[in-house]
C-alpha cells in the first residue's frame, strides 16, 4: 500500500528533505492562492516540510498523513504551533468536515493518490470558492548529476521507476486537466538543491524507493552515492539543478 511506502524513513526524511523557497510561499499570499486566515488541508503532509512553512504564516492547517511514522515525527516536529491539527486520514478519506477548509495543498504527494476519489474528498471539504494547490520540487532531466543519480537508483532500487512525478523537463507535460474544472494555473520557481555529502546521500535515502540499512547492497548503494558525490562536488557541496512545479486550481 502507498501508505506505507515511506515506514521507516521519516526521521531521515525530517533531516534531509529541502523545504520550499520563500519566494515560492510569498507567491502563494500573494496573488491570493492562500489568504493568511485561511484553514488549510495539507495532505499527505509527512513531516511537516510544507505544513510548517504555512504555519508560520498563521495559518490553520490540518496535517493529514497515513503513515504512522511519518505523522508521528510531524506531530513533534510541529507541536509548538497550536494552530496545527494532525489526522490520521488519507487523500481519499481525509475524515475533515463538509466545507471546513479555504486551501487544499498537496506537496511532493499527488502521485500517491486516487484521483478521482481526491478530487471528490476535495470538492467535499473545500468551502465553495476552495482551491487545490499541487506542488513537486522536480529535477532537471538534462543535468549531468540527475542522469547518473538516476542510474545508480535503476541498479541498486528495484523499485525505482523514476523520480516523483517525472522530472523538470517533463513539467509541461504533466497533464491535471481532468482533476481540475476550468483549467489551471502554474507556477515554477527556481528551487537549485545545495547538499555536502552527508545531505546529498540522506537526500537520496529518504525517497521511497531507496535502500534500507539491513536490505542487500545497502553499501554498495552508499558507495555509488558517494562516488556520485565525489565526481560533481565544488568545495565540498553538489548543486542539484530543481524548479518547484505548482499546479493550482478549482474541482
């Protein structure tokens, strides 16, 4: 099950994954995506990466995650901010009220989820003027580093098909015209990665698809990952050339 794809990953997850670029955020207030009154649905909000950032803003925002890892390690991270509600709900069946939400976001999760049975749950929850905001961090296809990172992944991850949602060059081609009503809006951001060693292969080891410790060529893996490292380093830190891809509209 997609639920637990990522069971025993959310502290590396926590540690290791990037946030999203301010300029991003402001973007979202900005042209009036997401006011700073507005009660959020984020889902599928894992650690809290997204979740938290809208916090910060004010906002009301229920964390919905399945996984028990992952929704525990949020909730911690997150308890500071009492304007957090975490559920133990799915994409499907978020549990939320009929029209309780302003927003509905879902960051690096929509691949995950039924569409047609999402697109229903929002169009449930979402007050009449609600809008879904769908956001990837996607990498650049043509960059050097992205194409050897994904061959490392095709000969130690049997269970690599490719990254989420394809990659930044295939960002045009990601059709959501039968999810949203009345077309769509999109917005890309520069989002470059900047990893030393030890982030670059926490980053790569937190994706649900990477090696565990105790799986067979878990070192073979790391060495790869680290040879990796080696060859595209400049004083000691890798650029991973990655634009974040929003997707905003109504259901």
């Amino acid at each position: 099950m997609n639920e637990e794809k990522f069971s025993g990953k959310s502290k590396i997850y926590s540690l290791f994954r990037p946030g999203y670029p301010d300029e991003f955020i402001d973007m979202l207030y900005k042209k009036a995506y997401i006011a700073e009154n507005s009660v959020i649905a984020d889902i599928g909000s894992g650690t809290g990466k997204l979740t938290e950032q809208l916090l910060k803003r004010g906002n009301t925002v229920y964390g919905v995650e399945p996984n028990e890892d992952m929704r525990k390690t949020g909730e911690e991270n997150l308890k500071k901010f009492k304007s957090f509600i975490s559920v133990n709900g799915t994409a499907e069946n978020t549990l939320l009220p009929d029209e309780s939400t302003d927003a509905v976001t879902a960051a690096q999760a929509f691949h995950w989820f039924h569409r047609g049975a999402f697109k229903k749950e929002c169009k449930r929850i979402l007050k009449e003027s609600g809008r879904v905001i769908i956001i990837w961090n996607m990498r650049d296809e043509s960059a050097p580093v992205t194409i050897e990172n994904k061959k490392i992944n095709r000969e130690f991850c049997p269970g690599f098909k490719d990254f989420s949602a394809g990659s930044g060059n295939d960002r045009e081609k990601i059709n959501l015209s039968d999810f949203f009503t009345g077309g769509y809006i999109t917005e890309y951001f520069d989002n470059p990665y900047v990893f030393d060693r030890e982030s670059f292969i926490g980053r790569c080891l937190s994706s649900s698809y990477a090696l565990k410790e105790e799986d067979k060529n878990y070192s073979d893996y790391i060495n790869a990952l680290s040879f990796l490292f080696d060859r595209f380093q400049r004083n000691s830190v890798i650029t991973v050339p990655n634009t974040v891809c929003c997707y905003i509209g109504s259901v």
